[in-house]
C-alpha cells in the first residue's frame, strides 16, 4: 500500500485515532481482570513483587488448618483436664467423707470374775479386722506368785586389781671375787664396760688411781677403793659395793638401760694382761641384766545401778586386794548410794543380791565388770509378789489401749460398768474368751464377733470405681489422634519455612515426659485397711491435693500454650491479610479511574474521528476544480 499517499493532516488524525483505540483496549482490558497489571510486560517489579507476597499467602494460609487443628487438640485436653479434675475431688470427698465417718460397731461385755477366777492366767483375745489373723491376748487376770530377788551371780573367780611399779635400772654385779691390785709405775688398769649400749674404754694409771684415792702406791685394796677409781672416769653409770662385790648401775631407767663388762686387763707398758681381781671375768667380761619399764596400776571400775541410784565404784589393790575385801568394799559403796543390795563370796567369786522382797533389779556395767563378776555373769531382774486378781472394767480398758499392737485397730471404754469394745475396721472382729451372751469369762472355746464399718467399706468400693474413670478420660482426650495426657507431643509450625515452631507435651518441673494417668499422679487403689486408719485417710488426702496440684499446674502449662497458639493464629491471619491486601495494591486497578480514563478515552476517539472526516473532506476540496 506503499502506492497510497495520505495527507499530513489525516496521517495525524489517524495515529492519535490509533493511539486512543490502544489505550481504550487496555483500559477495558484492566476494566475487565480489575487488575493493572496482568503480566511481567505491564510491570515486572510490581508483577514479580506481587506474586511473591500472594505466595507467601497462601503459604501462611496452609498454615492456619494445622493451627486450628492444635487449638482443637489443646481444647481436647484442656476437656479432660477439667473433667479428671472433677474427678480426683470427686475422690477428696470419698475420702473426707470416710474421714468423717464413725458409724463403728461396737458391742458391751459384762465380766464374769467367778468365771475368769485367778487360779490361771485368762486372756481376751481380738482378731480379724484391722487386727490381723494374729490374734492379741489381753490378760484379764493376775495369778499369784511368790517375790524373784534381783542376782547378778558371778561366773569366774575375782581378778584383784593390781598396783603399779616404777621403771628400774639396768647393771651388772661381779659374779667373782674381789682381790687386791697393785699397779707399778708403767701399769695400766684397762676396764672395758659398755653402758646402754654405747661402749666405754676406761684407763687407770697409777698416779691416777693414786689421785683417786689419795694414795701414792698405787694400790686398790678394797671394792670401795675400785668403785672411787672406776667412778672417776665412768660416765651414765656408777659403781658401788654391793655386798663386798663391785656393782655398776645405769644411770637411766627402764628397758633400754644396762652395763656390761666386756673385759678387764693389765697391761704392763707392753702387752695386756687379763685379770679377775675386779671379781669379773677379765677375758670374757660379764653381761649386766637390762632394767624394767614402769608398770602402770589396774584398777577395776564398776557401776552398779538398781534402776533409780547408781552406785560408781572403782576397786584399787589397796580396797579391794581380794574377793573379801572387794566384796566388803562394794557393800559399803552400796549402802552410800542408797542401793539395797549386797556382794557375797563364795571361794573367790562374788555375787550379787538385790531386795529380798524382789522390789529391786539391780544391773552392773563398767570396764571392770567381767573382772569382777565373770564376763558370763547371770543377771536376774527381781520380781515383787503378786497377789492374784481379776482385772476391773477400767483395767482392762487401760491395757487394751495401752496396746501397741491394738492401737488404731479397736477401741475400749467403761460403758457403764462393762466393757466396750469398737470395731475400728470394714473388716468382723473376732473376740475370744467372750460368749454370744456377751459375758467375759476367759474361756478360749468362745467368740464373739463384732461387725465391720459398712460405710466406710462402701466408700472404698465407690473411691475405686471413681479411680477406674480417671484413666479412661486421659484415653479419650484425643483430637485427630493426637492425645496430650497420654505423653503425645503436638508440634506447630508459626512460618512457611518451619524456622518458627511451637511442640507442645505435658512435662513436669524438671522437663520429664508424664501422662496424666493414675499412675504419674499417685492415686492408688484404696484398701480396706487404708481406710480403716484416720491416719491414713489423711495422708491420702493430702496425696490427693499433691495430685490436683500437678493437674492445675498442668492445665495452667497447656492454657498457656493455647494462649500462645490463638496469638499466633490471630497474627498469622493479620499478616495473610496484610501480604494479600500488598500484593493487591501492586496490581489491582482502581475501577473508578479506568472508568473515567475509558469514558475520556471514548470521548476522545469520536472526536479523533470527527478530526479525521474533516481531514479527508479537506481533502476531496481538489475534485470541486472538475
């Protein structure tokens, strides 16, 4: 079409009429998707942007059923939490209610002393029930009998005490006779010793024997003269006449001290010449005997009580030097501390009697007791006579509760003149030694029974059934499988990218997994026996408020969590709207705007048009010449 040639005026019309049609398509376009933007072409920035944030989204809106289906699993287990926590006070009030309870039964025996009598031991004995199948004998009588008298007899002879000695010295007594020495001028007393051991070489010239005794002929002519002379140079010992014999005597004491002689010899300026005219052997010496070390006194120490007064007594060999003495000495000790008793003996092994009249038991202990009285002694507690009688109402009453075995279990009381016995168990009592007639006589070929606390037992069965649901609530508090009081863990995702997660799981304080079962929260079976204790009810009370503790601090765990998921619930939402609601302002084209841009548009193309017929009506002005 090259060929065809357009005026300037309609080529200019017609490219803005083709301009105007352009833009009216697009804005009809944009009218009819109500978006601005409807591929990468229009606007990638805004195209891409928008994109991404709607997939975000969507992506937070897949997260929303998971959400919701975790708040459904908390709500399920806040459901079983509450009704389990009926439950375990639901189990208080059995307990209390039992607690609380005292519809025992109780039956009165009349006693019937002909009967029971005291020419032998009567008893009245109570089994079953909270007793036990081992029945508990309660004398109702006390027989005659004569008075025991308190011995501790003896079982070997009376070891003395013995005294003490001090350390002694060692030495050493010439064994042979003296005899006179005469030393000339070039003679030499050798005299060998060894003194606690350390050796001594003494030397004696003449002019030194003549210094020693004030001589000038150098002669020894007596023990006395040698012991001055030895003297003069021994050191740690010193030598004396003993008995016309030369002794050498340590100067120290105890098993370490001695002197020896180990040789005696002359010598005459040249050799040596052994000699005996010391009195000890000059060639082989003589050996001394060691001293003895301190022995320390033994004293027997002794404590004899009879229950009130104690009697401390300590046997030294001054008091008590043999079984005579000591016996008279522990008598006087005796009598001083105000203890009835006396110490006889017999060939030299002590007893020891209390009051005749048994009133007494008199023990012995101390460190010296087996010395004194044998360590196989025979100790016999004393005994009062006893006149036989039948035991009052109060009597009775007192030695039944005063029981050990029975305390908690029955119960008695004056009734009037007879004995009342209650049944503190779900369980019969047996009595025996009681008639149905409901007479005491002691006789162990009747019983009597008393019945069991049907209250109580009921309540027991009815803490059980209670107890049996508590595990079925845990079981059934499920949503979509997922149980929390059964130890499941629910995990939540909070973002996209799963780097925002919430695992909720019932844990306790130290962050160990629990169950919220009978087992984990410590609510046994009851027993008869528990409840037929006040004392045991109340340590299961208190077990039971231990076990609503940890349901309460539970249920305020998963509250949390629940508070924690609806927040993230609530802002996820939040921001599904808000990403949604930015994607949108980056494409969505605003309806009023191209509305009017397209009426505009229009408006526009009819005048293009009109513009583009009086161009060309210009135009054909040309064929007006022919």
């Amino acid at each position: 079409m090259s060929d065809i040639v357009l005026s300037k005026g309609i080529r200019s019309n017609l490219m803005q009429l083709q301009n105007t049609a352009a833009n009216v398509a697009l804005t009809q376009g944009r009218l009819a998707t109500g978006k601005k933007v409807n591929s990468a072409l229009d606007n990638p920035a805004n195209f891409f942007t928008s994109q991404s944030l709607s997939s975000r989204a969507n992506d937070l809106s897949n997260l929303l059923d998971g959400l919701s289906n975790g708040i459904k699993v908390l709500e399920a287990a806040d459901n079983g939490l509450k009704a389990i926590t009926k439950t375990v006070e639901s189990l208080q009030s059995t307990v209390l209610q039992a607690r609380q309870d005292k519809s025992n039964k109780t039956e009165s025996f009349t006693l019937d002393a002909t009967a029971i009598g005291t020419s032998s031991v009567k008893n009245i004995s109570f089994s079953g029930g909270a007793v036990g199948s081992t029945a508990v004998n309660v004398a109702l009588n006390a027989t005659s009998s004569a008075a025991v008298q308190s011995t501790v007899a003896g079982s070997a002879a009376y070891q003395a005490p013995t005294a003490g000695s001090a350390a002694t010295s060692g030495g050493v007594t010439a064994s042979g006779t003296f005899a006179s020495i005469t030393l000339g001028a070039s003679d030499t007393l050798k005299f060998n010793v060894s003194v606690d051991g350390s050796a001594q070489a003494l030397t004696f010239t003449k002019a030194e024997v003549d210094t020693a005794l004030g001589g000038s002929t150098g002669t020894i002519g007596s023990v006395d003269d040698l012991a001055t002379v030895i003297n003069s140079k021994l050191t740690g010992a010193t030598a004396s006449n003993s008995s016309g014999d030369l002794r050498l005597t340590s100067s120290s004491t105890g098993t370490s001290s001695n002197v020896s002689v180990t040789s005696v010899a002359i010598n005459d300026g040249s050799s040596d010449t052994a000699t005996n005219s010391t009195g000890f052997d000059g060639t082989a010496g003589q050996t001394g005997t060691a001293g003895a070390a301190a022995v320390a006194a033994v004293d027997r120490v002794i404590s004899i009580s009879d229950g009130t007064n104690t009697a401390n007594i300590t046997l030294t060999s001054a008091n008590a030097g043999d079984a005579a003495t000591a016996a008279t000495y522990i008598n006087s000790q005796l009598t001083s501390a105000g203890i009835t008793g006396t110490v006889s003996n017999s060939s030299g092994t002590l007893t020891l009697a209390g009051a005749s009249n048994g009133t007494n038991s008199l023990t012995v202990s101390g460190a010296g007791a087996s010395a004194v009285f044998g360590a196989s002694a025979t100790t016999t507690a004393g005994t009062a006579a006893v006149t036989g009688a039948v035991k009052s109402v109060d009597e009775l009453v007192t030695a039944i509760n005063g029981n050990s075995s029975l305390t908690g279990k029955i119960k008695a009381s004056n009734d009037n003149g007879k004995l009342r016995i209650e049944n503190i168990s779900t369980s019969d009592l047996t009595v025996t030694g009681a008639n149905s007639s409901g007479s005491v006589t002691g006789s162990g070929s009747v019983t009597n029974t008393i019945g069991a606390n049907e209250v109580r037992k009921n309540l027991v069965t009815q803490f059980n059934d209670l107890r049996g649901q508590l595990d079925k609530l845990s079981d059934d508090a499920s949503f979509n499988g997922v149980n929390l009081l059964k130890g499941d863990k629910l995990k939540l995702n909070f973002n996209e990218n799963s780097t925002s997660t919430l695992e909720i799981q019932a844990k306790d304080s130290a962050g160990a997994v629990r169950e919220i079962t009978n087992a984990k929260l410590g609510v046994t079976a009851a027993t008869n026996a528990e409840f037929e204790s006040d004392a045991s009810l109340d340590s299961r009370v208190e077990s039971l408020r231990s076990s609503l503790d940890t349901i309460r601090s539970q249920s305020s765990s998963f509250g949390s969590n629940l508070s924690i998921v609806q927040n993230r619930q609530d802002f996820t939402k939040n921001m599904i709207n808000t990403l949604q609601t930015g994607s949108d302002n980056l494409v969505l084209a605003d309806a009023n705007e191209e509305a009017a841009n397209l009426l505009s548009l229009q408006t526009r193309q009819q005048l293009s048009q009109t513009a583009l017929s009086l161009a060309s009506q210009a135009d054909q002005g040309v064929l007006r010449l022919f």
